[in-house]
C-alpha cells in the first residue's frame, strides 16, 4: 500500500529539495565527495581516485558535509 499518501509525497519532496539545495550551497570540496558519494554511489577510494586525494581526506569530507548540511537542515525544518 502507499503508506502515508499524497501529503507524505509532498514533504518527501520537499525535504529532497531542500537537501539538494543544502548541497549545493557547500564549498566545492565537500558538493564534490557528497554527490559522487550519494549521488554516482562511489565507494571512498574510489572517490579518493577520482579526485586525486587520499581516502582519509575523503573520509573527512564526507563527515564535515554532513555536519554542515545536517545543521542547515536542522535550522532550517525545525528553526
């Protein structure tokens, strides 16, 4: 069954639009590990491959970026 209906949709919608626009306001280094990561599915080495830095600076991105993008997140659904 469609567990929770149209309005469901609607804020799932939302939250991803919200979540895409959050992304693209992160600096160059941290949109680039998130959307190869999230987006293209790539394991960390190799994203570290792809951009030419080691796995641990890939590592280190991905939880910056999502710190800031879950306190962007947080004030912004809950603010």
């Amino acid at each position: 069954g469609d567990a929770g209906g149209p309005e469901q949709k609607m804020v799932e919608q939302e939250t991803t639009r919200e979540i895409r626009q959050a992304v693209w306001r992160l600096s160059e280094k941290y949109r680039q590990v998130v959307i190869l990561h999230y987006s293209a599915d790539l394991k960390t080495k190799d994203i570290a491959k792809c951009l030419r830095i080691s796995e641990g600076t890939v590592k280190t991105r991905l939880r910056k970026a999502r710190e800031l993008l879950k306190k962007e997140l947080e004030d912004k659904l809950y603010g």
